[in-house]
C-alpha cells in the first residue's frame, strides 16, 4: 500500500493547523495510488475552533476519472461523530483535487486527520 503525507500548516484564531493526508488506494494492493498532480488542502472549519473541536479522522472516497479529475467524493466515516464538522471542508478540497489522466475511471480511499497545535 502507498500512503502521501501532505503538511500543510494554516493559521486559525491565533493556533496553527497541521492537517496531513494519507493517500491509499480502494482496489486491490496491487494496483498503484494514482499519482497526485494538484493538491487541494482543506480548510480547518471556523465552525469547529468555536465549538471547542480540534481533531478528527475521516476516511474518504473519491471517484477519478480517466483524465485524473475527481468526479466524485464520499466521506464514508469520521472519528470521533463529533469530527463529522470536517466533512464539508474535507469534501471541497478533495473535489479540486488532480490526479495524473489514467485512461479509465478508478475508485480510491483517503484518510485525512485534521489536528489544531
């Protein structure tokens, strides 16, 4: 399994994000991650500084065509439930994401841990 890490710090009310992104792939081990060629980090929601939440785990889905754009996304679990809060930051990010074209539709996973210092 292939996994990227994409540090990313961005500054929130006075706090830091450190948001990484694990990439690993939905089908069989074998077959490779598709090659990321644009990344889109999300936004840690002002939402969730307000309400006192500072991380969370989703394990997102996305559909990618055969040019390398996503045509589809689906966050299919968070942890803790109260890291739901991320899904709309998560999903508009990972919507503009780019993969290199490889000729046929392909389902891939992404973990992506949203975390305040």
């Amino acid at each position: 399994m292939t996994t990227f890490h994409l540090p990313r710090l961005l500054a929130v009310a006075s706090l830091s994000l450190a948001a990484t992104l694990s990439v690993a792939p939905a089908t069989a081990l074998a077959d490779p991650a598709p090659k990321i060629v644009k990344k889109v980090p999300p936004d840690f929601p002002g939402e969730a500084t307000r309400k006192g939440i500072t991380d969370g785990v989703l394990k997102a889905k996305l559909s990618i065509d055969g040019n390398g754009a996503v045509t589809e996304v689906a966050i299919v679990e968070a942890t803790p439930p109260k890291a739901k809060i991320f899904n709309d930051a998560a999903t508009t990010a990972l919507a503009q994401w780019k993969f290199e074209a490889g000729g046929k539709p392909t389902t891939y996973e992404l973990k992506l841990v949203f975390s305040q210092e």
